[in-house]
C-alpha cells in the first residue's frame, strides 16, 4: 500500500516528525536575521547551529508548519521562514505579511533531501517592521519527514 497509511503515506511508518521550538523572543529587531531548532528553553538567536534538530533516518522533508504567537502583533511587512540544513543550504518555508497576533507559516510542497545525522534549523529574516514590530514572540511547529 503506497496511500496515505501505507509506508510511504504522510501517516505510513516511512514518516516521521521533528518538533521545532524556542523559548519565548521578549523583543524582536528589525532587519535581523535570527535562528532556532530543537531548544525549547533557548530563544531564537543571531548564532546559527546552535539549537540544531538532528536528523535519526534519512528521507525527505515534505512539509514544514511554523507558528508564531505575539503578545503585541506588530505590523504586516512580509516575514520570512526557511530551513536551513547543515548550516548551509536554506529552503523558503514561507514568506507571511500579516498584522496578526498569530501567524503560520507552511509549505507541503517542500522536497530536501536528509541523511542521517543530517541537522536542520529554522532562519528567520525579520523585516523592518513600521510602525511597529511584534513582541514576546513564542515560535514552535513542526517538520514531516518521509
């Protein structure tokens, strides 16, 4: 069975999920490229691989949900999201312009190639917010892998 339960099914045992998250960014900066992984205690920083999410058995990355909750919403200039794989390779998840307290970002459409002991993390490219950009900033989602 090759269908949605069957082993290469998003539900099959081929698949699996990596969780993403960060602890919460009281502030945010404009203009500011930020990243985060497998921390929950950690939040998002300028440093990358820090926070990696390693990778337990190839595949590839099918899709990719990152949600964002502010306790201020900020404005609505485009806000974008990528994987960044080994420290090296980025692949746009989404590019969301909202001025909302909650924002997603998804992609199903994604197709990267892991290996095991691969590492991923989540690139944030902040925007220059105007007139005001969004504050305590909790991030988490996740990755499908197949």
């Amino acid at each position: 069975i090759q269908g949605v339960q069957g082993p290469a099914g998003p539900t099959g045992q081929g698949s699996y999920v990596l969780s993403v998250m960060a602890a919460n960014a009281a502030t945010t900066t404009d203009a500011q490229t930020i990243y985060f992984g497998g921390l929950a205690g950690l939040a998002p920083g300028t440093t990358a691989a820090i926070a990696p999410i390693y990778i337990p058995k190839a595949g590839t990355i099918k899709a990719a949900y990152v949600f964002a909750h502010s306790a201020t919403a900020g404005t609505n200039e485009a806000w974008v999201l990528h994987i960044r794989k080994n420290n090296s390779s980025d692949t746009q998840i989404a590019s969301l312009g909202a001025a909302t307290a909650l924002r997603t970002w998804s992609n199903t459409g994604l197709s990267i190639a892991v290996a095991q002991g691969d590492y991923i993390e989540i690139k944030s490219v902040n925007p220059t917010w105007s007139p005001g950009l969004p504050t305590g900033v909790t991030v988490g989602g996740y990755v499908l892998i197949q």
